[in-house]
C-alpha cells in the first residue's frame, strides 16, 4: 500500500484539470471545445507523445467490433486516438484516480464517452472478467510495477485466446540504472526496470508468443533532435505532457532520461506479442 501511494503521489498534485485548461488557454485553445489534436501535447504522457501513439496504432489489428484494453490509460488520449481510428470501444485502466477523472471528462467533451470508458484499478489485480479482450497494450507503464510475472499472467488472463498485446517501455540497459527523478519515479524506490531479454522471457512464461521485440532508440534520438529544434525556433516542444504533469520536477526528470538514453542505461523497447 505504501508503494501504491507513492506512485500515486508522484502522478497526482491535484488540480489537473485546472492546469490542463490553463495550457490549453495559453495555446489559444478553449478547453471547453478542444480537439484531439489540440490536446495531443498533453495528453499522451509517454515517449515521443503522438507520434509513438500513431506508431503503436498502425501495429493494432483491430477491428471495429473489438473491445481493447488500455492499461496505464493517464488520462486517456492514446485510448481516445485508438478508439477514434478502428470506431471500436476501448476500456482504460490505471492506479491514479484524479488521472481517470480527467480522462472521463475529456472524453466526453470529444463524444467518445460511449465508446471510451476509465477504471481506477490496480494492473495485478484488474477488475475484469477472464478473455474480456480482444487486444491490449500498454505504454511507458510498467517501471511502476515490481511483478512483471504478476502483469503479464493478467494481460492473459484478461484476453481472449489469439488476443493481441503491444507493448512500448523503457528497459533496462547494461550501463546501469537512471539517475532520479525521472517522469514515473521520483526515487529509485518506485521504479523497477527490466531488461529486454527478462521482458521477452517473462512474456513467453506468461504464455504469450512474441512477434517483434524492436530498440526505438533511434526515434527516441530523432524526436529529440526535432524538438530541440522546434523550441530553438521559438515554437513550443511537440510534447508536453511531463511539464502539465510534474511541474517543477519535468525538467530535470527528462533531462535525466535523456541522458540514460544516450549512455545506454535506458532503452527503448517495443513489443507486439499474441496470447497463445
């Protein structure tokens, strides 16, 4: 339980909301009609924001009929974006309240709340049927969650046979750990990293066949550089959801990242796998 508050303490200052309308309202935007787009900035909180979305969706089998499973949903534009594209519902999951409040309440401002629901719950332990799913995935999640083996045999509990899972983290390197703060971990203490090979065993234990485990290190290099670029030119960053998140903490936490990125200590890892 102790754990738990302080991931959620980490995510959750309060006044979200609040936060999230001031941004908008110094893009020009009106939070009250804003727009899938409008809102990418902020509402994608993990590496390379939309683009990685987009690249994760373009994986996607899915089918308008189906019924997927987001976990680690924040406040839920990947959900809404996946919905959006297949027309097919998506439930998202994730541990901080406030995180799923804010996401109910854009989603309705879009009209995808018949499409697009949010549970506060716990990824060891989802509030959801046995083969509920026809897909899932999950994004820049589980460096919160200690039992790897614990997730993965809820990922198969929760899908149906054949189900699809994606998933876009950041592993562990060989040059050791991150220094902290880092976007999901204010300490060391919170965050637990695996490695890609640990990742791709604990999959196949948990009964799933991996179809592609790929290094993104050299988008993560190229989003990098054509941000520092857009904000040498005077124009915001393409993403900024740590900043609506963190605050104070944002800077040092990215640029921490950025250079266990660089030395080898983080690696960037997606994985399309199937349940057997």
């Amino acid at each position: 339980m102790a754990l738990v508050t302080a991931i959620t303490d980490h995510y959750s200052r309060g006044n979200l909301l609040a936060r999230l309308h001031a941004a908008l309202c110094d893009d020009g935007v009106d939070p009250a009609h804003p727009t899938m787009e409008t809102l990418a900035p902020y509402d994608q909180f993990h590496g390379r924001g939309m683009e990685a979305t987009r690249e994760l969706a373009d994986a996607m089998p899915a089918r308008p009929s189906d019924h997927i499973l987001d976990v680690g949903s924040g406040i839920g534009g990947p959900a809404r974006f996946v919905a959006s594209r297949f027309g097919c519902r998506v439930t998202g999951l994730d541990l901080t309240p406030e995180f799923c409040d804010v996401a109910r309440r854009l989603t309705k401002l879009l009209g995808l709340d018949d499409q697009v629901v949010f549970d506060a719950g716990d990824a060891l332990a989802m509030p959801f049927g046995d083969a509920s799913f026809d897909g899932a995935y999950s994004m820049n999640v589980s460096m919160n969650i200690a039992d790897k083996a614990g997730l993965y045999r809820e990922f198969h509990r929760v899908l149906k046979p054949g189900a699809w899972l994606l998933l876009s983290e950041l592993a562990q390197g060989d040059a050791g750990g991150p220094d902290y703060p880092t976007p999901w971990a204010s300490t060391a203490d919170a965050s637990f990293l695996a490695t890609a090979d640990a990742t791709r065993h604990g999959l196949a234990e948990a009964g799933f066949d991996i179809v592609r485990l790929d290094n993104t290190i050299d988008k993560s290099r190229a989003f990098a550089d054509r941000s520092r670029a857009a904000v040498a030119r005077g124009e915001k960053p393409p993403h900024r959801a740590v900043m609506l998140m963190h605050g104070e903490i944002a800077k040092p936490a990215m640029a921490n990242v950025a250079r266990a990125l660089e030395d080898g200590r983080l690696i960037p890892i997606e994985i399309v796998a199937r349940k057997r």
